[in-house]
C-alpha cells in the first residue's frame, strides 16, 4: 500500500526550497549508495551549513500531517534531502537499503528503514521523463506528482526514478523507521482507524469503544520500541 498526500508543503515551503536548491551544493548521488551503477543524481551535501534548513522545512511538514502519521505510525524519520535529475539522469529499480546511518561519525544512530518518501518540487509540465515508478507485481504504477505533493511507499518495494530527458526534475526524499515494521500490520492498523475516522459518531458508541481497544492493543502488540 502507498499513500499519496496532496498538498504535503505549502507554496511558501516550496519556493523556499526551490530557492535553497539554487544556493546549496549537490555531490554525486552515488555517495550514499556507491554499489548501485544505476543511480545518476545528484544530491544535497549535507555537510553544507544551509543544509538543515531545507531538512527541517520538510520534518516541519511531517510533524504537522495527521495523515502521513495515521499512515506511517513513524518513530524516526532521516533528514530528508534535495535530489536533483538533469537529462540523462535516471535512477533504476532496486529497494532502499535496509538501514541508514544518521550523522556524523561519534554521533550517529541508525535507522531501519521501512518507508520511503518522494516528495516532488518541480512543476511537472517542466521536464520529460523522471516518473517515479513503483513496481506492484507485473504493474508499473508511474507516478510525476504535482509541486508540494508526497508519495509515501514501502522501503522494500522495488522502484526506481525514469530517465529525465528534458528539463530538470527537483524533489525532496527521506526514510521513515516506522513503530509497526511489519506493513501488512500498518496496513491492518491503518484501515481500523480510518474505519472509525469515516464512520465518527454515527458508530454505536460501544461499539466504537470497543474497535479502540482493539486497534490500542493491536498497536502494543506489533510496535517495535
């Protein structure tokens, strides 16, 4: 199961970004994931000092989206960055890495990664190409959102960013360590509580009560601290 979420940054957000992409430097993509020929990007240098501004513009987003965390159940989420396709860039299919190690060397952490997250900042009309294309099965599902949407999906899915050939293709990406890992459990656990989002108050109240209880145990029962 994916998640699209419209409207994820607001106009303000994106020209921001849009701005600080212009002013922040990009090394080759390859760095955080050199095994891999088929990754031709580049990628926001983290060590760059205007860097955590453009991380925090998208955590921002994140903590304020009841949708995405209703979705996501996340506990660590990695400091998103700006990926940039220019014609001839591509991405091809593979499934992220398993874990990320976070920070600088003496104080990182890792982070399992169980969710993924595109978040698109160019105008789709501007560039040709660089769909990002989630493989369900024998199904390509191609996807080249609008400026400020997300798309949240599993890390394990196999996926991967079409060649870009024309224009310029900017977006934001990071990775979600999630409390319920196991997806086919988020996925239980998030059609519960839309379920009862969807039928509110017109649910017999004990009943509602007792779909809480269900959905607060199945919570203590697969969470992962």
């Amino acid at each position: 199961m994916f998640q699209e979420l419209r409207d994820f940054l607001n106009p303000a957000e994106i020209a921001r970004l849009t701005q600080l992409s212009r002013e922040l430097r990009f090394v080759e993509g390859r760095l955080s994931n050199p095994a891999n020929t088929t990754k031709v990007n580049l990628q926001t240098d983290h060590t760059d000092p205007r860097y955590p501004e453009a991380a925090q513009i998208v955590l921002d987003a994140f903590q304020r989206c009841r949708p995405f965390r209703d979705f996501a159940f996340p506990r660590k989420i990695a400091p998103p960055l700006l990926s940039r396709y220019e014609p001839g860039m591509m991405y091809g299919a593979h499934a992220d890495n398993s874990f990320l190690t976070i920070g600088a060397p003496g104080s990182s952490y890792q982070l399992r990664s169980d969710i993924s997250c595109t978040i698109f900042l160019s105008d789709p009309a501007s560039y040709e190409g660089g769909e990002l294309t989630l493989h369900l099965g024998t199904k390509p599902v191609m996807i080249k959102g609008r400026p400020g949407e997300a798309f949240v999906y599993p890390s394990t899915l196999i996926h991967e960013v079409r060649p870009v050939t024309s224009g310029e293709r900017l977006a934001s990406v990071t990775f979600i360590e999630s409390l319920i890992p196991d997806e086919r459990e988020r996925n239980i656990l998030y059609e519960i509580q839309d379920v009862m989002a969807l039928e509110g108050l017109k649910m017999d109240w004990q009943s509602r009560v007792r779909l809480e209880v269900v959905a607060h145990n199945l919570k203590r029962m697969w969470s992962r601290n």
